[in-house]
C-alpha cells in the first residue's frame, strides 16, 4: 500500500505537471482526430483558414500549445501519446479536447489505449515534434497537392508511377481515398495525397516503402484482419509494383 500510495502521488504530479505545461500560451493550431477501425483520421486547422486532412501522423512545432479535438466514428477509441500526455477517452457522439504542448524535436509512438476490435493492437500513430520553421515548411506542403514525380528519375521508374496512377483510377482506389492534384476524392478511407512521405503505413503497422505497399495492397485482410479495404489480390505482380510505385511518389 505505502509503494502503491507513492507511485500515485508522483504520477498525480507528473500529470498535474504536463497539463498546467500544455495550456499555457495562446493556441494558434487546431488538430480533429477521429479513431477509426482500424486508422486516425487527422485534420489540421490554422487561424488564416488553412486546412488539410492527413492520417496516422501526428506532427507538432516545439514549444507551440495545440488544440487536440478527440471524437470516433464508430466505437470507444482511447488517444494515447505518452511523450505527450495522458490517454483521453474517444466517443462516439462526443468532442473530447486537450492541449498538448511538445517540448523537444523528435519523433515518438502513439497508441490506441481502448480495445476496440480484433485489429486494435495494430492502431498506432507517430508523433514528430519539429522546429517551429520544419513545421511550417511541412504544413505549407502537406496542405498542398500531390507533388509530381521528380523528371530527374529514370524513364522506367517514370513509366511505372504513371502506370500505377491509371492503375489506381481503374480500381476504383478514389471511390475511397483522396489524392489532392490527382482527381481522386473519397472520403472513406485515409487521404492519400502525401502517403509517401509518412513514416507508416497502416497506421504504424507496415514501415513505408514500396514492397510495404505491395503487401498491404495484396494482402490487407492477412496483415490487419477485419478492416475496410478489399484485398486487391486480383492484380498481378507487375500491376501491384505499378500502384507501389505510384503510392511511393506521393511526397
């Protein structure tokens, strides 16, 4: 009892602590995150208007509080950053706020904190904490249109991201996904516009390179069963390098 008395008064601090921390200042930056099954769907909000979606990344300027707007689609979904606060609870019907304010640049994990299916131990998200000019130069883009391929690359490389961009028109991949600059505009499942650049795929499931998205694409139900998408198993090996390709370029 005396060593479980101690561990709460210091966690009762250090809580106490971090809140007073993230409150403090003016808040100029607005973050909607929305717990999906089995994905976070986050949406960025700027005092000029400014706004973009973007998915299972969460990227912050040091020193800056942010506004954290928590709600769920579906089930109870419970946030949780530990670099930056303690886990809150996501409801359905419900906005759940906190403020978080990062304190030094890096990068950290998140996690859904609340069973919430068979797929939940595979829900997390990254925390990348930058300098405030990192920041802007990375919201300035993310809120931006796809990028296209730089023409330094070599024609074949070329040849397949074009191939894998009519690829993903002809499956229908934008019935459900948004690519910005790339007459896609579903809304099911996570924008798409700058997948290139996260440093996940399937919300902290899969590391992000080519051969991850081939994976994912052939064999979605095998690596987080139960999800939204369709396994694409139908395409052949050349066609999922294609998409992989194209996928990757979205930078």
């Amino acid at each position: 009892m005396v060593v479980l008395t101690a561990l709460l008064a210091t966690g009762l601090s250090v809580m106490s602590g971090r809140a007073d921390s993230g409150s403090a200042g003016e808040i100029s930056i607005r973050v909607s995150i929305t717990g999906k099954m089995w994905w976070w769907r986050i949406v960025y909000e700027f005092p000029d208007g400014t706004r973009f979606e973007t998915a299972n990344e969460l990227r912050l300027p040091v020193g800056e509080p942010v506004e954290l707007a928590l709600t769920t689609a579906d089930v109870i979904h419970s946030f949780w950053a530990p670099a930056l606060a303690g886990k809150l609870d996501m409801i359905p019907g419900r906005i759940n706020t906190m403020t978080v304010t990062a304190t030094e640049e890096g990068i950290s994990r998140g996690q859904c904190a609340e069973y919430c299916g068979g797929a939940h131990a595979f829900m997390a998200f990254h925390v990348v904490s930058s300098s405030a000019e990192e920041f802007a130069a990375w919201s300035s883009k993310e809120s931006g249109p796809r990028v296209p391929p730089s023409q330094r690359l070599d024609e074949e490389t070329l040849a397949a991201i074009r191939a894998g961009a009519e690829l993903f028109k002809v499956q229908g991949c934008g019935a459900c996904h948004t690519v910005r600059g790339g007459g896609s505009f579903g809304t099911i499942g996570p924008d798409l516009t700058h997948v290139g650049g996260r440093l996940s795929l399937a919300a902290g499931t899969l590391p992000n390179d080519a051969e991850a998205f081939v994976r994912w694409i052939a064999n979605t139900q095998h690596i987080k069963p139960g999800n939204a998408m369709p396994q694409y198993d139908i395409l052949s090996s050349g066609e999922l390098a294609e998409l992989a390709a194209y996928l990757e370029s979205l930078k």
